[in-house]
C-alpha cells in the first residue's frame, strides 16, 4: 500500500510540474516546443489518471478537471470523450 501512495504522489507532482511548464511557456515557446509541453502533460495526466485506478479510485472527473490540458481530448481507455 506504501509503494501505491508513493507512486501516487510521485504521478500527482508529474503532472503538476508538466502543467507548471507548460503554462509558463505559453506565448512565449514555439509551436513545436508548445506541442511537446503539451504532450508530456498530457501522458503525466494519463499516468496519474491511471496509477489512481490502481489505488482503487476509479472516479476520473476530479483529475480531468484539476489537469486539463489545453488543446488535448483526454478520455480514459475505453471511454468516450465526453465522459
């Protein structure tokens, strides 16, 4: 259960620093370094997403809404993007 937790807060602090990166740079990045920046938010998104599945929290909404990332449809394995 300790690895779990661990795992968590180490997704959870991920996906705070990708966004943290990618808002600073907003503006000011070229579009290739915006569209990378984007991208890793979007994957540290998806492994929080996916490591509180594996905790047994398998309500998404909170971290979709938390972490959106601009430009990106974010929709779980299996579910649609309105979801």
């Amino acid at each position: 259960m300790a690895e779990q937790a661990s795992a968590l807060g180490h997704s959870d602090r991920a996906a705070d620093a990708a966004l943290v990166k990618l808002t600073e740079r907003e503006g000011q990045g070229t579009e290739a370094e915006i569209e990378m920046l984007m991208d890793d938010a979007a994957e540290c998104e998806l492994a929080l997403f996916i490591q509180r599945e594996a905790c047994g929290m398998s309500n998404g909404r909170d971290v979709i809404k938390q972490y959106y990332v601009p430009g990106k449809d974010f929709a779980p394995a299996g579910r649609p993007a309105s979801w």
